[in-house]
C-alpha cells in the first residue's frame, strides 16, 4: 500500500485524484514500468481496489493483467496478486453492507450482469482459459488456490463455454483431477466445489471424470472425513456424486460395476441413541439418501436398476435402510427421505419385496414394518410429507409383485380375518382408512387398495366377497357396495375421487365386477345424474370420473344383465346426457392440471392436501381408457355384435395361437437336444478325425520304413525281406521269433525229461510194493524194506514239488507265449490295413503268405500248448498216486514197528523161561550124578546147547 499512497500523494492536497485516475496511473505502471518490483506493487495495488472499484479496474486493468499472467510466469507472486485481482473482477459475491431489501435485490441483479459480462471478456481469447488451467499445475499455494477460485467463478458465469473450452484443452479435466490429491485441505476443498461447477449439466465432462477415479478419491474423502458425521466437505463431495450420477446411465453402471455401492453401506450406520442430530449430519444423511435413489430412480433404464437393486441387497444396504426406517429418535425428514429411499430399491425388484415384507417393527408384539407404515399413513395426527411417502412405499411395495398383493387382499377375505381381534392386519388398515372421516386418508387408502388389485383380474374377483359390517343389527354389506353408498353420500371432493379411483381400477378388464355394481339397480341412475348436472369447477373432476365408470361399465360388460346391456346404456347416455356432453366430461379428467402433475413420475409429492387428487398408475389407466370408451360410445349396435364375434375369432386365434406357442417351446427345446447331440456327435467327429490323422500319418511313417528296406535289402531276397518288413513294421524283429522257438524246445526236451523220471519213479513204487509183499519173511527184512520206502518216499515229495515248480513256470510261459502270440496277431491286423489299401497285388500276397504262416505257428503253439496242458494233468495224476501209495507204506511201516516190538517182547520171555529151565536142568543132573545115575556128556550137550543158539540167532535174526 506504500505505493499506492505514494501515487496517491503526488497530487496537490487540495485536489484529490479520483479512483479512475488513480487506477489509471497503476495499469500505465504495470503496462510500462521495466522493473518487476514495481510491476508487482502496481498489481498489488489494484488488487486493494478491486472489491471497491470493481467495474472501474475491470474495464482498464483487465487485458494488463492477462498480460502479467503471459510475461511474469516466473514469479509466483505477481501471479497470486493478478490471478486474485481477476477473481474480485468476475466474481459476484457482494461486501455485507446495510442495505434495503429493494436496494440490495437490485444490486444483486447490477453485480450478476456485471460479473457475466467480466466472464465474456476474459473467455472470449480461449487461450486466457488454458493459461489458467497451466497455473493449476503449480504447486505453489498462492498461485493454485487463487486460480482454482478463478475457474470456479468463471463456471459459475458462463458454465457451457468454459466447460467446452475445458473439454477441448489438452488434459483439461485430467488437471484439475490433480487438486483431489492435494494434501492441503482449502485446496482440495475448493478443488471439489471446482468439478461440481464443471460437471454440471455436462455428460462428457461427468464420464471424463469419473474415468479419471473420481469416485475412489470422494469417496475416500468422505470416509476420512466420518461418514455422515463429517462437515461441509463430506456435503460438497455428495452433491459432487449426484452430479456425476443422474441421469448418467454410463456412470451409474461404472459405479456398480467398480463395486462402489457396497462402500456406502457405513454411510446409514446411526445408533441407538439418535437424539441430537447436527443440522449438518441431517444434510450429509439426506443427500446419502438421495444418492442411493440416483442409482435406483424410476427413469434409470429398467435393467440398470435392476442391477444396482439387488446389488443393494447382497451388499446389506437395504437392510441398513430398513434398521432406520424401525429406528426411533430419527427426525422426520430423514426418515421421510429413507422411506422414499426404501420404496425405490424395493421396487419392481421381487427379492428387495420380499426382504421388505418379512421386516418387523421393534415392538411388543413384533408388528410387520408395512402394518406400522399403514398406520402412520391413515392417521391424520402424522406430517403430509410423511403419509405420502409411505404411501409410495406401499404402492412400490405391490409394484409388479403379485405375490404381495394377494397377501394384502387376503387380509381383507373372510377366511383370513383374525377372529381374536388381537393383531391389526394391512387390510383391517386400509378399510379403517377408506371410511374415516379424513379426507386424506380415505383418499390414500384408496390408492392404496387400487394398488392392490392394479393388473390382477383374480384378486378383483376375490374382492367381491369381501363383507363389511356397517351397524350392530344390520346385515353386513359388500366392499363394492360400501363404496358406492359413501359415494352416493356427497362427502368430500378428494373422498369421492379416491373412490371414484378404486371402482374405476377394480371394474376395469373385470367383467364379473362390472355385473355386481350394475346389480345394483341405483348405481346407474346415480352415475348419469352426477354426469348430467351442470356443476363448478370442483366437480368437474367428479363428473369427469364417473363418465370413466360409466363407460368401463360399457365396455366391459358382458351382458348378462338384461336390464343393463350394452346397447341401453347406450341409449341411456344418449338419452339424459348425450353423447357429445358425455365425451367433454370424459375430457375434463386429462385436461385437468393436477392430472398433468401425477402423470410426470411415480412419486406422490403434491404441495398440499388439496392438491392430492390423481395417482400415477390411475393416469396410465385412464390414457388407455379415454380413446377406447369414446369409440364404445358411438358404435352401434350392430358394431358391437361385429366386435363381440371379432373378439371371439380374436379368442380363438388366441388360443391357436397359444397352442402352436406351445409346440413351438416344445420343437425349440427338441431343436435344443438335437443342437446338443450336434455338438457331441461334432466333437467326437472331431477327435475320431484327429485320430485318423495320427494313424494315416503312422501308416505314411510305416510306408516310408517298408520303402526304404525293401530298396535295402534288395530284389534277390524280397519274399525274406517282405517278411522281415512286416516283422519290424509291426514291432517285432526275427531274433524274437527263434528266440520264442528255441525256448519252446527247451521246454518240450525238459518235460520229455520229467516224462523219463516219472516213469523210473514209477518202477521204484512198483519195486517198493514187492518189496513190502515180501516183508512178511523175517523182522530184519521188515524194518530195511520199511526205512527203504520211507526214503523213497520223502524223496519222491521232494521231486513232485520241484516238478510243481517247474509246471508252473512252464505255464507261465506258455501265457507269456498266448499273449505274444494274441500281440502279433493285432499288429498284423494293423500291418494288413495299410499293405491292403495302399500295396500292389505282389505285397498283398506276400503279406497273406506270410499270415498264414504266422497263423499255422500259431496253431502249433496251440496244439503244444495243449499237449502241455494234457501232460500237466496226468503228472497231478501220478503225483496223486504216489501220495496214496506214501500213505499206504506209512501204515504198513507202523505195523511192521508194532510187529517187532511185540516179537521182541516174546523173545524176551522165550530167554528168561530158557534160563530157568537150565537152571534146574543142571541142578536135576547133579542129583542124578549125585545119586549115581547115568548123565550124558558134555559134548551131547553143548552140541544141542549150539543147536539152540543158532536157532535163537535166526529168531533174533
């Protein structure tokens, strides 16, 4: 400021330069002045009077400072002081002063063309747009933070052109993505309040961004910052989201696909105790709130939001949804918004239906969540805005979810009604509040029955049996019925257009209907009369809607009330009404404001209770209606009986065409199994192709081997060679061959030689046996024959096992022989494919002489196969002999030891009674010689002594 007093103070003291002059003198400085100092003292001093002298330094100092920005880039002071100096020019926030409203609105309007204008100058060189998108890029605070508020207030002018300037400059959007990062926080702050004004309204901008991770970093911001706890910031990054998503369909599928939806989940954890809210907490939850319908709106694409719906449900965030909306302590507006958030994920979406059904309310007993709603809507005590948005909640509820509407109107059948009166069921709810003195809610549980029965001809049938007690004595009425007699009452305007609603759904494609409020022989009379009179413009609308009930009783009536055809109701509008009167009244309904309103989208939202006149679906139903009635009106009768066979030539093309439906599903999925089987029989078509290709290619590789040995070994042994060719084609050489020939005569010269000694085993038994016929002769004789055959025996046990071992092995290779054999004979069928195609007629009957020598090898191998076979069964046989005949000796060996020791034994006793007898011999004979008698010698004596022994020797022998 030194220098702008010094530029001040060069005048005389009584003559004080004005502002212009003064701001003159410091745009000739920054324009002449060679040194930067002073540069930068003149820019710092026009920035000091730019909030006061706003149009003054804008007009002249303007193009000077576009022109610092170009030359003094190297200091980033001069910089800051004319980047800020810009951003007071264009920007349009006013100094607080104390000024009339008149005054102050008029300024207002002064600074915004002043501001505009300002943008227009500095935009209109498209190059001062990119220079300042360079300064972005600076790292240094005083020049980022002042050039982000400058593009900020430039957007906010004239948004469109800047955004298309942005938009065609080289990594423009890619630049400011960058302030995201930034680690100071007013930079980053002002950075989001930056792409907000950038993305407004811009669908290419809004994708570039979101391809450049801008939902990573906000909502990263948003986490750090706590959630719904956090402060401004977290509410600008919110309102950054919504830009980026509505009406975005590329966006809203990035989001979901990026796994995005399930990162807003923490966002609607609240606690138990949820008094006290920050106003600042209820913004940042109620643009959350607002953000998941973004993603869930009506208008998206169906199959979009579909998607993000049950996303929704997997990830947990419904439920979250649903744990607020039974939360107590949560201020009205917010829970308005979650029920209106709930209503939309839940939707035409039958497993977030499902979900919201089974939801109970914590209370004593546990209450369905759509009961405790129901009772919030017909109860008049609760805000407006809250009873609409539950009963949008209810409407979405049954939205394209037949399963839900039958459990409602099962609510109100006879069979179903709880008979204890303990619980309050929707359908109790609903009637409660379609007879209640409210207005609003008569008219909402109205539309909330219409719902119900909203493309179900099954339920609006069932709902004729639904009976009402009116008085203690009196009988009890039907629901049609009900409806009517308050109709026919002259309640309230809004009371009798929900009603007029309801009929018009419920007899609408019902003909069953039709018949029972046309038995009503009132119904008529009083209908004709409301369209008849000449009204105000309050019951218009009523007019208008029982002209609709009139005709759907035209159009859908089948005729089976004779005082109610077709043809006389005609008669009886043309009659009392008139056709042409009749056709305007119908009129007044579409032509009708409010019906304009309810027809834009789904969502009941009127400015007051007055204004809750029309239902959406109920618009829907009444544009398709309009033009069909209108030409029931005019035809005549004859018409209608060309209509009526039409339509039965109609219902029998329907049910042709319904049949050949069916044998179309039937031939389609026939054509599918044949489609499959194709595709079975294609792949192995395929692999049997690729093996004919593997076996053509060896049987090439085999041709190409035969070739070349054929020319190997030469013409002169070509019979030799032909054999020994298929021989190695096939795999096997003719060293195997002999091989297999010498070790069958091996075989042959070992069992020749078993054959030898089994037949000298043979003479040793038979030896053996007259051998033991002879044992009978003496004890010595006995016992050697006896040892003998026991010898012999354990020998011949030995032999018969080692012949076992060796008929094993010889049976053995006789298999290994047949396997062989059962080997050659495939591979000369293999060998015989490739010679019978492709040789000459010398090759073929080389090859069949050479199989049918192959073939009588084979049949010897057989033939001593067999023999072998044979041999082996009378070698068991012999070995079974011999075994009896080893038993046999075995007993008469245990004979023959009995034998002996029992002849032993009488030896024994023989010799004893001998030595006895000698004794008293001897003793005899000394008494003869003692008492002088004759006594033989000795010699006699010893001579018969010898005789004995030898006789006891041949015994003992």
């Amino acid at each position: 400021m030194n220098f702008l007093r010094g530029v001040m103070g060069g005048q005389s003291a009584g003559a004080q330069p004005s502002g212009a002059e003064t701001i003159q003198k410091l745009c000739d400085r920054v324009a002449s002045s060679t040194l930067l100092d002073d540069r930068r003292d003149a820019v710092r001093a026009l920035k000091s009077l730019s909030k006061k002298y706003r149009l003054e330094v804008g007009f002249q100092a303007m193009e000077h400072l576009i022109n610092v920005l170009q030359t003094d880039r190297s200091d980033s002071e001069i910089i800051g002081y004319a980047l800020d100096t810009l951003y007071n020019i264009v920007s349009n926030d006013l100094e607080e002063e104390e000024q009339d409203d008149l005054e102050e609105e008029n300024s207002q309007k002064q600074v915004d063309d002043l501001g505009r204008q300002f943008t227009e100058i500095f935009i209109k060189q498209q190059e001062n747009v990119t220079l300042l998108l360079t300064f972005l890029e600076e790292f240094d605070f005083h020049v980022r933070w002042p050039g982000v508020k400058l593009l900020t207030s430039l957007l906010k002018q004239q948004g469109p052109q800047v955004q298309q300037i942005i938009l065609v400059s080289p990594m423009g959007v890619s630049r400011l993505m960058d302030l995201l990062a930034d680690s100071r926080e007013v930079i980053r702050n002002d950075g989001v309040l930056l792409l907000q004004q950038l993305t407004k309204s811009n669908a290419a901008i809004q994708k570039i961004v979101a391809f450049e991770n801008a939902f990573e970093r906000l909502l990263d911001i948003v986490t750090d910052e706590g959630n719904s706890d956090g402060g401004i910031v977290v509410e600008d990054c919110l309102l950054l989201l919504q830009n980026l998503l509505k009406n975005n369909n590329s966006n809203q599928n990035f989001f979901k696909e990026g796994s995005y939806i399930q990162r807003m989940k923490p966002w609607f954890e609240v606690g138990d105790d949820n008094s006290g809210w920050s106003a600042q907490k209820v913004t940042n939850l109620h643009l959350m709130l607002q953000l998941v319908r973004v993603l869930v709106s009506p208008t998206n694409p169906p199959g979009a939001t579909s998607s993000c719906q049950k996303t929704m449900f997997h990830c947990g965030l419904l439920q979250q949804l649903c744990t607020i909306l039974m939360a107590t302590g949560v201020p009205a507006d917010i829970l308005t918004e979650t029920i209106n958030t709930v209503s939309e994920v839940i939707r035409g979406c039958q497993i977030n239906q499902d979900y919201f059904a089974s939801v109970n309310a914590p209370s004593n007993p546990p209450r369905p969540a759509i009961v405790v709603l129901l009772m919030s809507m017909v109860n008049e005590r609760q805000p407006f805005v809250l009873r609409c948005a539950v009963l949008y909640c209810f409407q979405c509820y049954l939205y394209k979810n037949q399963k839900g509407q039958g459990e409602i109107v099962s609510t109100l059948l006879p069979s179903t009604i709880d008979a204890t009166g303990n619980s309050v069921s929707a359908g109790q709810l609903l009637c409660g509040g379609l007879f209640s003195t409210d207005s609003v809610s008569n008219w909402c549980a109205a539309v909330a029955l219409a719902h119900a029965l909203q493309e179900n001809a099954t339920l609006k049938e069932q709902l004729l049996r639904v009976q009402l007690a009116t008085s203690i004595g009196n009988p009890p009425v039907s629901l049609l019925q009900q409806c009517t007699n308050i109709l026919s009452q002259g309640s309230k305007v809004q009371t009798r257009v929900g009603l007029l609603m309801l009929l018009c759904t419920w007899l609408s494609d019902c003909p069953i209907a039709v018949t029972h409020f046309l038995h009503n022989s009132a119904n008529i009379p009083f209908l004709t009369g409301q369209i008849a009179e000449n009204l105000g413009e309050e019951e218009q609308l009523v007019q208008g809607l029982c002209a609709l009930l009139l005709g759907i009783c035209i159009y859908y009536n089948d005729n089976s009330l004779e005082n109610c055809r077709k043809e006389k109701l005609k008669q009886l509008i043309e009659k009392r009404i008139g056709k042409e009167n009749f056709i305007e009244k119908l009129g007044f309904i579409s032509k009708h404001e409010l019906y304009s309103r309810a027809a834009q989208k789904p969502q009941p939202s009127f400015s007051s209770p007055d204004h809750m006149m029309f239902d959406h679906e109920f618009t829907k139903l009444v544009k398709e209606l309009e033009g069909i009635i209108t030409k029931a009106i005019y035809k005549s009768s004859e018409e209608d009986k060309q209509e009526e066979e039409v339509k039965k030539s109609l219902e029998q093309h329907d049910n042709i065409v319904t049949h050949y439906k069916k044998v179309i599903r039937e031939q389609d999925q026939q054509l599918e199994e044949l489609k499959q089987k194709v595709n079975t029989l294609k792949s192995q078509n395929e692999q049997l192709q690729t093996a004919v290709t593997q076996q053509m290619s060896q049987i090439q590789q085999h041709k190409d081997q035969y070739n070349l040995l054929k020319v190997q070994l030469g013409k002169d042994n070509q019979h030799h060679s032909s054999h020994s060719d298929m021989l190695q084609m096939n795999g096997i050489q003719p060293e195997e061959i002999s091989k297999l020939r010498q070790e069958i005569e091996e075989l042959k010269n070992k069992h020749e030689a078993l054959q030898g000694q089994l037949r000298e085993k043979d003479s040793v038994i038979e030896n053996m046996k007259s051998l033991q016929s002879e044992t009978g002769t003496t004890e010595h004789s006995s016992q050697i024959a006896a040892s003998a055959g026991l010898e012999q025996a354990n020998e011949l046990r030995r032999e018969l096992e080692a012949l076992r071992i060796q008929i094993q092995s010889q049976s053995s290779d006789i298999s290994k022989l047949q396997s062989e054999k059962q080997e050659l004979l495939q591979q000369m069928n293999t060998a015989s494919v490739p010679a019978l195609g492709d040789s000459s007629a010398i090759t073929a009957a080389k090859n069949s002489e050479l199989e049918g020598r192959l073939l009588q090898e084979i049949k010897e191998l057989k033939s001593e196969v067999k023999a072998l076979s044979e041999e082996k069964a009378l070698l068991k046989q012999h070995l079974d002999s011999i075994n009896s005949t080893v038993a046999v000796l075995q007993d008469e060996k245990s004979k023959l030891h009995q034998e002996v020791t029992e002849s032993k034994k009488e030896q024994d006793d023989l010799l004893v009674l001998l030595a006895d007898q000698d004794q008293k011999i001897l003793a005899l004979k000394n008494k003869l010689k003692e008492l002088g008698e004759p006594v033989e010698d000795e010699d006699d004596t010893e001579s018969g002594d010898q005789g004995d022994e030898d006789e006891d020797g041949e015994e003992e022998d």
